[in-house]
C-alpha cells in the first residue's frame, strides 16, 4: 500500500506542477464571472442560467484533467524509461497501477474541491442560501464518476499505442454514455432483432456516468437525493472502477514494457 | 523563368483585380450576411433561428425546473411547452389539468432497474416555477433567443408576459412589446400583447383600444393574404375589445364585437348569452345613459 501511495504522491504533485488545472480554472473563472456580469431585464437576482454554465464548464475541465492526467500517465513512464527503476524498487505492476490511479483520483478531488469552492461562492453570493447537502453530493458523485473514467483511461493507456489516441477514444466513449446512456434502453425496444438485442446489451454493459450528473437537481434546486441512494451509486461506480482496474492490470502484467 | 518579385507582382495584381470586381458583388448578393445589422446575424447566419428555438426550449425547461422531455421522449410522448402556461388564464382548469397529466406520464413507468435507479438524479417529477419571482429564472433564454431570431414572434410574447404577470416588470414588457413590434410590424400577436399592457397593467383604455383595433386590422390583412385565418388570436382580440366598450359603456360597440366574437367561438351559444344580457343591459338602462352611450359608442 505504502508503494502505491508513493506513486500517487507523484502524480499529484505533477497535477500542481503542470499549467492544466490553473489554466482551466481561470478559464471556468473568467466565462463564468463574464456570464454573470449580464443583466437581463434590470433583475440581478437571476441565478440558475449561472450556475448552469458554470457546472458545464466544471465538468468539461474535470473531464480534461482526468482524461489528460490518467492516459499520459503509464505512457509518459515508458517513454522516459524511468519505468525501469520504478519496477526494480521493488514495486509490482499492480501497485504501480493502484498507485497511479490513486494519484490521477486524488488529484481530481483536489481539483473538484477548488472549482465547487468557486461555485459555492458564486452562488451564494447571487442565490443567498447555501444548498450545502446538494453541493456535497454533486462534488461526491462526480469525484466517484470522474473515478471510472480515471480507470478507463488507464485501461486505455495499456491498449491504445498513443495518450492522443487514447485520450480521444476515451472522451468519445464518455461523452457518448453521458448523452445517450440514460436512453438505450428506450431506443432498443424500437429496434428490430438482433439490433435491439445488441443495443440492450450495450445499455446494460457500459458504465452509467450519467448517473452521477446531478447538475440539474443542483441548478433547479431540487431536494438532496436520498442518502441511500448515494451510497449505491458510490458502490455502482467502485465497482465499475475496480473492473477496469482489474482489466488493466490482466493487460499490463504481461506487456513486454519496450 | 521570370523573376519571382515578378510572379509576385502579377499575382498581387490579379488579387487586387478580383477584389475590385467581387467586392461590390458581394455587398448587393441578395445572400450576403453583410446586409445583417448585427454582429450575431454576420457571424452566425440563418444557424440563428435553431440556436434561438433551441434557447426558447431552454426557457420551457427550466420553466419545468429541468423536468422536461429529452428528445427520445418526445418522440414518444411529445413536450410539454410554456405557452401552455401562458395561456392558462384563457383555459379551464381541466383543460391545464389534462396538459399537467400528461406530461406527468411522459417518463411512464421504470423500464429497467437501471432506470428506476438513475430516476433519483434527475428532474423526475413534474413542477413549474410557481413561487413568487422564480419566474424571472426563464428570462435569459427568453432574451437570448430573442436576440438571435427577431422575427420569432412568442419570443417576445411569452417573455412580455412572465414580465408583467408574474414579475411586475411592467416597463421592461412594454419595451420588449415595442422591440418585437419594430422587428415585426406586422405582428397581431404582438400587438394584442401590447394592448393588454395598456389595458391590465396601464389602465389606459384608449391606448389600448386603438393597439387591439391596429390588431384586428393587421388580423384581416394576413388572414387575407395567408388565406389561413388564426381564429384563436381573433378570438381574443374581440373578446378584450368587447369587454374594454362594455366597461366603458359603448355598448353599441361592444354589441358588434360580441357578434363578429360569435362567428368564430367555439362556444357560440356563451357569446349568445352574452348578447342577449348586454342587450337587457342596454334597455334597462336609463335613456339618459343610453343616449350617451351610443354617441360615446361611435367609431
């Protein structure tokens, strides 16, 4: 454990290192403070349409980060050889997988903390009341969501040859459940067999990260979501993060590293 | 092989040529987005008129607090829509219940257990925007789809309504009203709006009579020209016009409102009514008042 824990202090500090995080956070900052400086009607009182384009713009950095932190990771390892020395330390390639993804999860937490901060602030300063059970929530089920996606993409970063390729195959596949996932299902029962058997399959097969999108409870301000329930999507995404934890390690494990 | 300064003269030449020749081309293409009067219309083109329905939507949805169909849905069950709203006041309540219930089935029951689950993270049951000044949450949209298709006309009526039923924003009505109007001169709809700003909110009878009156006669001058005459707006304008001469004691006129009214009513025999209680009206009112009433009454 303490050989992975080494690995994602690494990563963590090479998120802090890097310029992503910053320049996505003033970019998410500016549009945002830009967005909100409009005034329609004379009513400065209107909030939701801010706090909308702001959860986007959270989300399309947090997606960035991950996918960009997680697919160069075992790549950039191999590329500088400094592979070799991490593997005679000694530390298996399941630690160093464990590791790496704990360090590219970790480092989205602390990047979602500081743009949920922003959005706090921003809407309580506009709104005057403090949702805080509903922003807990959205910043627990994405981290958990963006959890997944950090394991696809290492699994990714084992199959695919290139991080570019990798990382556009993966947003492609995320973004792709995020829009659709939710209405396979409904597109299936109009299908013919065997497309609607195919499509059922796939609807029940790939990971729901839609699931953990809950912006328009937040923006619409709708009750919290059941706590109960809360604890079953963090289930339902630990273990989709473990499968494709698991997957990668059965690939990795084997993979001549030149 | 010529010199490449050359070459370069020549080429320089002919570029400048074709941009003597296109230019004024371009400036009177009937096509050409230089005729735009705003830099949206330059930049985005025709793409505009998607982008406002798009954004009209967006006000429909958060009208709903984000319950709202996706399009899967809808090609289901069809949408819920705003203006249903807006025109609650002219509805019976079983006729917005009915609405009501049927965007509450919309999502029908949980197909799967995946489904009933990812229920609890959505928008799943149907509201509207009913507490005092949530309304004002719809009018981004509203104004940024206004902004983007000028001529999309429920923009500005929808959005003038909210404005003043909902939020006491009477001025930032009228001067929307009067936008829409400049962008559409031809417009009923929008003058009928106009006049109820006039009416409801301004008590200015004769403002709004002569906008209801403009009103009708823009009517008869599409309906004329489409062929397709829009009796639900028709309707209207006579009804309002019928009631403001009522109030105002011009019974002949509100008589002949109420008759033209009848032609075009779905329910004929409540204009019927009507009439015949405005006529008792008028015998039973002292000869004094009727005598006045009518010569008030003339156009």
């Amino acid at each position: 454990m303490n050989n992975a824990l080494s690995v994602a202090s690494i990563v963590i500090k090479e998120l802090y290192r890097r310029k992503d995080f910053y320049v996505l956070f003033v970019l998410t900052a500016i549009i945002t403070l830009l967005m909100g400086s409009l005034h329609f009607f004379n009513d400065d009182r209107i909030v939701r349409y801010l706090k909308e384009i702001c959860l986007l713009l959270i989300w399309i950095s947090a997606l960035a980060i991950a996918v960009g932190t997680s697919a160069r990771q075992i790549p950039a390892e191999r590329e500088n050889r400094t592979i070799f020395p991490l593997l005679a330390k000694p530390i298996t390639r399941g630690q160093l997988i464990a590791g790496k993804f704990l360090g590219c999860w970790l480092a989205c937490g602390l990047a979602l903390i500081v743009f949920y901060f922003f959005f706090g602030v921003i809407s309580v300063s506009r709104e005057h009341q403090w949702a805080a059970a509903s922003f807990f929530q959205a910043l627990w089920l994405h981290w958990w969501m963006l959890g997944v996606v950090v394991a696809m993409t290492l699994l990714g970063s084992v199959v695919f040859a290139a991080p570019s390729s990798n990382g556009t195959i993966c947003l492609l596949i995320i973004l792709s459940i995020l829009l659709l996932g939710r209405h396979l299902n409904k597109v299936a029962v109009q299908l013919a067999e065997p497309m609607s058997g195919v499509v059922s399959a796939v609807y029940f097969a790939v990971p729901h990260l839609e699931l953990f999108d809950v912006r328009d409870l937040v923006v619409h301000n709708w009750d919290p979501i059941n706590w109960l329930i809360c604890v079953g999507a963090t289930l339902y995404a630990a273990a989709y993060a473990i499968f494709f934890l698991f997957a990668t390690w059965l690939v990795f494990r084997r993979q001549p590293l030149v | 092989m010529p010199a490449p300064s050359l070459i370069l003269a020549l080429l320089f030449v002919v570029c400048f040529t074709l941009a003597t020749w296109l230019q004024p081309w371009h400036q009177s293409w009937a096509g050409g987005r230089a005729q735009s009067d705003s830099l949206l219309g330059v930049v985005m083109g025709n793409s505009r008129q998607l982008f406002a329905n798009h954004f009209f939507t967006k006000a429909d949805v958060y009208f709903h607090s984000g319950y709202y169909p996706s399009v899967f849905d809808q090609a289901i069950g069809g949408a819920p829509h705003i203006t249903a709203a807006k025109d609650a006041a002219a509805e019976t309540d079983a006729e917005h219940g009915r609405e009501q219930s049927e965007e509450a089935g919309f999502l029908g029951p949980p197909r799967d257990w995946i489904d009933r689950f990812s229920r609890n993270f959505y928008p799943s049951r149907h509201s509207h925007l009913d507490r005092p000044g949530e309304a004002r949450e719809i009018l981004p949209w509203l104004r940024i789809a206004a902004d983007l298709d000028p001529h999309k006309v429920e923009t500005y009526t929808v959005a003038a309504y909210w404005l003043r039923e909902h939020l006491n924003r009477v001025d930032e009505a009228e001067q929307l009203l009067r936008e829409g109007w400049r962008a559409n001169p031809d417009s009923y709809e929008i003058l009928f709006e106009l006049g109820r700003v006039f009416d409801e909110n301004r008590h200015d009878s004769q403002r709004a009579r002569n906008v209801w009156e403009l009103a009708l006669g823009k009517w008869r001058q599409r309906s004329a020209r489409n062929g397709e005459p829009d009796d639900f707006v028709l309707e209207q304008i006579l009804t309002r016009l019928a009631q403001l001469e009522e109030r105002e004691g011009h019974w002949e006129k509100a008589l002949s409102y109420l008759e033209k009214l009848e032609a075009v009513s779905p329910k004929p025999e409540a204009i019927q009514q009507q009439i015949n209680d405005l006529k008792k009206k008028v015998v039973s009112a002292p000869p004094a008042n009727r005598s006045g009433a009518q010569q008030t009454g003339k156009p």
